[in-house]
C-alpha cells in the first residue's frame, strides 16, 4: 500500500498551490455550470476572497503537501472545519504523472486520520459529476452521497 504523510505548505508553496487551483476550479465551473471563462474566474477569485481573507492563515484551514514516503512531493491538500465542525475537503490534487498510483487513496486516508486526530466527527467533500475517477476513489473508501446538485441547460 502506498503511504503519504502531510506537511504544511510553506507561504510559496501557498502561492503555488493557490494558482494552479484556482485555474483548475474555473475549469470545472465552466464544465459543470457552463459558465464563461471570465465569469467562472470572477466567481472563484470572489469566493477566495471571502473564504480566505488572510490567506494561508485563514482561521480553521489546513494547507498541506502530501509527500511520498520517500519524501517526494506528490500532492496538495486542503482542509477546512466548517461551525459545526466538520472537516471539508476543499481541494485534493495528486501531480498528474503520479496519478493512478495509490497516492489519491492514501491522501485521503491521510486526511481522515488528521480529521479525527482533531476530533471532526466526519469528513465531507463535494465531487464534480464530469469527474468519475473521483467519485469511484471516494465511493470505494466509504463516502456516502448525501445530495445531488442537478441542472439542465436551457
């Protein structure tokens, strides 16, 4: 089985990370909710606005890379409690030449120790439809569907 461990990022490491996933999730909202390229950028650089006022310092998230055991860098994680508690998977990206190789697998065993290691009675995450590798990792560790967003183009 493939083992990872989670190192916090460093503030470059941070800035790294922050503009690739912010590329990659305007990728995904022009997919799965047919925005403009420009509209889905807007949107994302709002929602990071308000989600992350201080950045990599932002109170109740976690920002890590994921190592193999090795040490290598695999991958990057983040991690955020919500009020109630509960730990999110906001982002998980495993180096697409690394992928297929247990490192997703292990990343998210990895998060669901450091959940419960700080006492989060679950772990959620959302899964966009156009990406079922995803959705079968998660659906073969034991996640539950708990709603569907749905949408129909007019």
């Amino acid at each position: 089985m493939t083992d990872v461990t989670l190192r916090e990022m460093t503030d470059d490491e941070f800035a790294e990370w922050f503009a690739r996933s912010a590329h990659g999730y305007a990728d995904d909202a022009v997919i799965a909710f047919d925005r403009p390229r420009a509209q889905a950028e807007a949107e994302v650089a709002a929602d990071a606005a308000a989600m992350l006022p201080d950045g990599r310092a932002t109170e109740g998230n976690h920002f890590f890379r994921v190592l193999a055991s090795g040490g290598d860098e695999v991958g990057w994680l983040w991690l955020r409690l919500n009020a109630l508690g509960d730990l999110w998977i906001y982002d998980i990206e495993i180096d697409a030449s690394l992928r297929h190789r247990g490192y997703g697998r292990a990343t998210m065993l990895a998060a669901e120790a450091f959940g419960r290691s700080i006492g989060a009675p679950a772990l959620y995450l959302n899964v966009f439809a156009h990406n079922p590798n995803a959705y079968a990792l998660y659906d073969s560790l034991g996640y539950q569907a708990t709603s569907t967003r749905m949408r129909k183009p007019l």
